[in-house]
C-alpha cells in the first residue's frame, strides 16, 4: 500500500505500472478511454488532470482507491494490547 500525499505520487505510481505492464501510453490511453496527450500530462504532473480520466486510468491498471480517516487510524494504532490491559490489572 502507497500513501498519496500528491497528483504526482498518482501519476509515478501510474506510470510504474503502465511500465511494468509493457504498455506504452498510447496503449494505455486507449484502454482508460482518455487521450495520449492528456496521460501524457498527467504523467508528468501537469495540475489539468480531471478526476474523473484519472480513475479510469487507476481502474484501467487495477489500483484500488481506498481513503481512511487518519484521525481514527492513528487512535486505533495507539489502542493498548489485550496483553497491556491484562498487565494492568495484574498490578493493581
């Protein structure tokens, strides 16, 4: 799992796969139903990437597209153990 921080962490993870894949942008393109020119800009971080081409894009190279709330999974990252509770009570 990646952590997107930027347009452009979407569009380096895009174009590793594209790469990976052995797809060319052109092929690409074809397959998410977007132009060549406009994959091409997004690979390169241009800000004129529209939300919708860039999903296709991201199905197209099966990514998933998850959001989480980072204030609730950092509460439950600092969630004490069963083992910290149980020590808990031993000592009292």
């Amino acid at each position: 799992m990646q952590h997107i921080y930027s347009v452009g962490d979407i569009a380096a993870a895009v174009r590793g796969r594209r790469l990976d894949l052995g797809l060319s942008q052109r092929e690409l393109a074809e397959r998410a139903g977007v132009s060549r020119e406009w994959l091409n800009h997004f690979e390169a971080s241009k800000p004129t990437a529209q939300l919708v081409q860039v999903l296709r894009v991201l199905e197209t190279l099966r990514f998933r597209v998850m959001l989480d709330d980072a204030d609730r999974l950092e509460a439950e990252e600092h969630r004490p153990s069963l083992d910290e509770i149980l020590k808990g009570y031993m000592q009292e």
